[in-house]
C-alpha cells in the first residue's frame, strides 16, 4: 500500500478518536467529514480494474453485443442528464442538453480533439482528465490508438468452449442468437492467430491450441483472462473427467450437434481447464458475475454464490479470481468470497446501475468486511457516436469517487476508523489492491 504523505499537523487534526465502541448513527459532522475526504480522495491516481475502452465504431471493444432494442436501467442510457455534465466536465460542453443540433458541436469537438491528440494521445488525455493513472482494456482485441502502457489488455476466453455446431445454442432465445454466432467468430480469430485453417482432430492437440493462445495473449501484454459466460450457460460448473470431454470432442468437433447436456458437460471440463491453466501461467482469472443485459438474461441462473465450488476449490488455490461486477445485486453475498485469499471483487457497472446515494452504501458495506480485497471499476463503455466511452468514463469515476468519500465519512463519523486510515482505504480501493494483483505487469 501506498504511503500516505500527509503534514503532521494534518494527521493530528485528522484523526479522530477510534477507541471505544463503534456507533450505530454518524455524528453530526459528519458532512464536514466529507468535505475533507472528497479533496483527498480526488487526488488518488486510480488503476480502473474494468473498462471497454474505444470508439463507437470499433467492434472490438468487446467479443459480444448487446441484442437489438435491449432493456437498459434508468442511469445506463444515453438520454441520463448527467452524462451532459460528463461532456461540460470533459468538453467544457456549453449546452443544458443533447438535442440533435447541439449533439453535432460534441461530435465535432471530439473530432477536433483526435486530431489535436493523434495516435494513442486521445485517450491518454481522457485518463488524465479524471486521474486515471491505468484502465484495464477488456477488449476482444486490442487498438492501436489505445497506449498499451496505460490500457492493460484483459482478453476474452468463453470462446474455446463452443467448438461444435451452435444450432441448439443458437435457438434457445433471441439473445443467444446474437451472442453465440459472436463465440464462433472469437474462436476462429483465435484460430487465426495460431495459423489453424480447422480444429484439431485429437483432443489433446486442441487444448494444446488453447495453451498456445493463452502463451501468446500474456506475451502480446495480456494481464488476464476473462469469462463472460453468463451470458450464454449457468454458471453452475460440474467436475467430468478429462476422458469424458475427450470423447465429446472427438465425436462432434467434425460434425453433428451434442446434446445441451453433452455441450454442457464438455463446456465444465474447458472452463476448469483454463482456470488451472491460469493458475500455471500466473494470469488472473476475471468473470462477469453481474446482472447482465438483454431480455433473456437469467439472474436465478448466473447467481454468483453458483460460483462457490470452483472458488473455493482447493485445486485452484494457486488462481487469483476477480469477480467482475461484484455479483451486483447480490453484492452482500459476493463480498464473503472474498473470504477467500485468492478472490477480489470489482465494483464496476455497481457504479453506473446505482446512483451515488445507494453505490455508498454497497462500497460501505464492503469496506466494513473485507477492505483489502474489493476493487475499483468504470465499466465504461461508448454509448453512441454522441456519447462515448469518455462521458462513461467520468460518470464512473465521478460515482465513485463520491460514494468512496461518502462511506469512509459515514465510518469515520460512526467511529469505526480515523480519517487517516480511511485515505489508506481509499488508495487501496481505488489503486493499490488491483494493481498488487498484477506483480509488475501494469505500469
């Protein structure tokens, strides 16, 4: 953890009195408490654990989409009135709204400001307006205007569990219909990068296809992996021997549709493949363990408590897990995972789905349990060509910051802490855990 370089005079008159009892209700300063905090607080350069950095164009941004017409909270879409703050803060955006005619200065001002800041110092200059120090780039691929020093790719590996023909999967909703064909395509860029023309005909060859990918993405600046899986299966995971997966690979990888049960079943061995193959290449494993977006998105069955098993298997003792998204809204019962040593959450999409009021008490609430292993996120995504991924940006670091300032007040008004650890809980949130989880490979 950071030092923390505060006058004497300033600790003194800081710290507050945290012997004795805690309290049930926050004294009355507790605002004046938050006037000092939030200053502080702003100055911490932040590591931003989960983001989807880019331009609205880009499809690489993630290796899914979102389907046609889906249903988005209130705070998550394009019409919320703070993202014209995020363009006044960012743009200096001289308009009270977004209608057309007034969208068409943003656009334009973006598009001076590319060519004011060529090559990967556009978004070096966004970072910077809202110190961020690094954003992790969950990307299918990364861009070549993003500046890898500053962007840590985090790249994507659901894909290697769909090698078979996807009609069945394909039809069980409309969303799938939109996500797997999207699998298919990460899969085959995969296959592209190892120089493959098709699968290989032996089991062993291709998850000798999968160690290769997994080599080269840490060689290429891959800091970890991730798993959107959710999206397209439970996240209950069964245990089946290798000579199971074996036999379904080497059945159907040529031909004919498995089961949903034998996809299943192939699917469970490949995801605890990689995870014990992250273990042996030391890269984090990130999964989304969040509502998610679409009409068919199965919460009851993408629970994160479903994830249990695997977390607190002592086979992958040796594995670093993030919980993207922090179970959210299960987040109360995703933060006693992290009872686990080698299992952190991050509190991306918390922060946009919530308003600053209600995100404090979620950040509160985990800086009571367990501080030293909860992470700070944006999820900031590009919205439109109008507002992008630097107006997400602001609005998740804005929320952040704000609610950050707002619970350690409430703790420090409460008598929990003084207000000397509570500026070492916020470096840790905002900078100091995630980037200790990378030994080196972030700047």
């Amino acid at each position: 953890m950071k030092n923390i370089s505060l006058p004497l005079c300033a600790v003194i008159c800081l710290a507050s009195n945290a012997a004795g009892q805690a309290q049930p209700l926050p004294s009355p300063d507790v605002q004046q408490i938050y006037q000092r905090l939030l200053p502080e607080i702003e100055k911490i350069p932040a590591f931003d654990h989960h983001a989807h950095p880019g331009f609205a164009e880009d499809p690489d941004i993630d290796a899914m989409a979102a389907p046609p017409d889906a249903s988005e909270p209130v705070r998550t879409r394009a019409d919320n009135p703070e993202l014209i703050a995020a363009a006044r803060a960012l743009f200096a955006y001289p308009y009270h709204d977004l209608s057309p005619q007034h969208a068409k200065w943003l656009v334009a001002k973006k598009a001076e400001l590319k060519k004011q800041y060529p090559g990967t110092a556009y978004f070096d200059m966004i970072l910077d307006k809202i110190n961020t120090e690094s954003s992790v780039a969950n990307r299918a691929m990364m861009a070549d205007y993003l500046d890898a020093k500053r962007f840590p790719w985090v790249f994507f590996a659901d894909s290697f569990m769909w090698p078979f023909d996807d009609t069945h999967e394909m039809g069980r909703n409309p969303d799938e219909g939109v996500y797997i064909p999207l699998q298919e395509k990460m899969l085959h860029r995969w296959m592209q990068q190892e120089n493959l023309t098709k699968l290989p005909a032996k089991f062993d060859d291709y998850l000798s296809f999968i160690d290769r990918v997994l080599q080269d993405n840490k060689s290429n600046g891959g800091i970890a992996m991730k798993f959107e899986v959710a999206y397209f299966r439970p996240t209950t995971f069964s245990d089946p021997r290798k000579d199971q997966a074996e036999d379904l690979y080497e059945r159907y990888v040529s031909g004919g549709i498995p089961t949903e049960q034998e996809y299943r079943m192939f699917q469970d061995y490949i995801f605890r493949f990689l995870i014990t193959e992250g273990g042996k290449l030391s890269l984090p494993v990130h999964i989304h363990t969040a509502v998610g977006i679409g009409d068919y998105f199965d919460l009851s069955q993408s629970n994160i408590m479903n994830l249990e098993s695997v977390l607190r298997d002592p086979r992958y003792h040796n594995v670093i897990f993030v919980m993207i998204h922090g179970g959210y809204p299960l987040e109360r019962e995703a933060i006693w995972l992290a009872a686990m040593k080698n299992v952190y959450l991050d509190s991306s999409f918390g922060e946009l789905s919530q308003y600053p009021a209600a995100f404090k008490d979620t950040l509160k609430m985990w800086l009571e349990t367990f501080p030293d292993k909860i992470t700070f996120g944006t999820d900031c995504f590009p919205y439109n060509d109008v507002l992008g991924a630097e107006e997400s940006y602001w609005l998740g670091a804005q929320t952040s910051r704000t609610a950050l300032a707002a619970a350690l007040a409430e703790m420090i008004a409460e008598n929990e802490i003084t207000e000397v650890r509570a500026l070492q809980l916020a470096h840790a949130y905002l900078h100091d855990t995630a980037v200790g989880l990378y030994q080196g490979r972030v700047h």
